[in-house]
C-alpha cells in the first residue's frame, strides 16, 4: 500500500529506500580483573564521521564511576573539555525516585576525565551503555560526544546516566580511555565501531 496525497502517489510500497550507517566493529576489549584503564589508541582518524563506544556488563572494584577522556595527539589523555550530566533513579524498594541535573560531574573547560555511569561494587552490579564521538578528525570544529548508560548503583538503584559535551581543541581527537574514578575495572567488555 502506498502514500497519496491528492490523487498523487508519494510513495509506493517498496519504492522508499533508507540507507542506515554501517557499523564496522573495529576493536574489542575484555577488562580482566584489576584493569586501571581500557584504552582505544588507534583507529580514530577521518576513515570516519562517528565513532561509537559500546561498554557493557562493567563492573568496578569499589562503589565509584566510570571515566572517559580524550587524547588529542598527545600522548595523555587530557583533551579540555565542556560537559553535562544528568540522571534518573528509582530504588528498588520504591522508596525514592528523582530526575535531575548532577554539577557534581560536569567539567567546564576540564582536562580531567568525564563520568558515564556511577555503579556499584557488588557481585551482580553492572553498567552498559554507549558513547558516540562525532568527527573527531576535525581541526576546525569542536569534537562533540555524547552517552547514555544503564546503571545498577551501590544503593539499590536503577540509574540512567545522560551525559554529553565536546572536547573544546582543534586538534583532532586520536585516543578515548575509560577508567574508574577510584579502584579498578574489574569486568566487561568494551567495543569500538566506525560508522558510515
């Protein structure tokens, strides 16, 4: 069946092609117990637009977030940053539930590290979620970035963690490392994609 607009047929069924991004997996690392960072150095340059970042099942050693930074073209991992962060929790007792804006991990014009999750330490706390870079070969524009991560908290809480901002540098973003604000990445598994 098809789309008609005043006797006009828009479209017709099987005549609309949409072409979505191809991700091609381009690395994949396992954290091993003990990790301090997991570290992507290679493969982010203008072979393409976005880059994106999957963690999943990340587990900490201590109640603590997960961190990411920047490297551009340096050998550290301390681009200046710009960010936003904000985040809804419910307990699983039903005890408490809130929306709202977190200052406490915002940079504004930072070179220290970003937060994506807040996760707890116990055996069956974990976080997933996804990191999109966008044109980070650029050396006329700020790198934008932006996540969304599901969370299981040290309180007993789901938590979605929003987070977002750019790498405030002309030079080209050429690393992303995530680490843990305190203690170590003890599992999960991290992958990164092109997308074109």
């Amino acid at each position: 069946m098809g789309l008609i607009s005043n006797g006009t047929t828009l479209l017709d069924a099987g005549s609309l092609s949409v072409s979505a991004g191809a991700m091609t997996l381009l690395s994949t690392v396992t954290a091993s117990s003990g990790d301090s960072t997991i570290t992507f150095a290679s493969s982010i340059n203008s072979t393409y637009k976005e880059y994106i970042f999957k963690f999943i099942d990340v587990h900490l050693s201590a109640n603590a977030r997960l961190l990411v930074n920047f490297r551009d073209g340096s050998t550290d991992y301390d681009a200046t940053k710009t960010t936003t962060f904000f985040e809804a929790y419910h307990y699983e007792s039903d005890s408490s539930l809130s929306v709202g804006y977190v200052t406490d991990y915002d940079l504004a014009q930072s070179t220290g590290a970003h937060t994506l999750a807040y996760i707890g330490n116990g055996n069956d706390e974990a976080s997933s979620g996804t990191l999109h870079l966008y044109d980070p070969a650029s050396t006329t524009f700020v790198k934008n970035f932006m996540s969304v991560a599901s969370c299981y908290h040290g309180s007993d809480l789901a938590l979605q963690a929003h987070s977002g901002g750019y790498c405030n540098v002309t030079a080209a973003i050429d690393g992303v490392q995530f680490s843990a604000n305190t203690g170590t990445i003890d599992a999960g598994v991290f992958k990164m994609y092109g997308v074109s």
